[in-house]
C-alpha cells in the first residue's frame, strides 16, 4: 500500500499536509485511502470472495501480532498464503496498483 502512495506522488509534488505522515502506520484500511485503492479495494472484496478471504486474514494481522506467542505455524501459513496465493493474494493485487 505504500508503493500505491509513493507512486501518486510525483516529483516537485507537495502532497496534503500531513497526508504523508499517515504513512507510517500499519492500518491497512487507513492505508489503502491514502493510496487511493480503497474503491478498488472495496469493489474487489465485495465482487471477488477468495480475494475478500485473503484481504481479511492480512488485515487481521497488526505490529504487535508479530511478536505474538500464541501464533501457530498453521496461522503463519495462513497469512503468507493470503498474501502471496497467485490469482487472488493481496500481494499480486497490490502489485497491480503500483
């Protein structure tokens, strides 16, 4: 998501006061607004259902989780298969978009 962003951003632009600092979170929702996906997005999760799958394993994920004890390899697989599965991971659908 934030290649999405820094690509709408072009060179001499001055983007929205603190619309760059937004950036650096990890709230996809808030992220995929300011790169402007969220249309994209919210037509994709409602037209597509393995995509909406993917889209809400990732988005259960958060800084902290990632230091989580209580994550089993099988939750580890999980995500990364949401991310990366080919036709309909969030990975290749950001890609698409930057």
């Amino acid at each position: 998501m934030k290649a999405c962003f820094a690509k709408a951003v072009r060179r001499y632009d001055f983007p929205e006061k603190g619309r760059s600092d937004k950036v650096f979170n990890h709230d996809f929702k808030a992220l995929a607004s300011l790169a402007r996906v969220k249309d994209d997005l919210d037509a994709d999760t409602k037209n597509n259902p393995t995509f909406a799958a993917c889209w809400a394993i990732v988005n259960k994920w958060s800084e902290e989780s990632r230091y989580s004890l209580v994550l089993t390899k099988g939750d580890a697989e999980e995500i990364l298969d949401a991310i990366v599965r080919r036709k309909d991971g969030v990975l290749p659908w950001i890609k698409q978009r930057w």
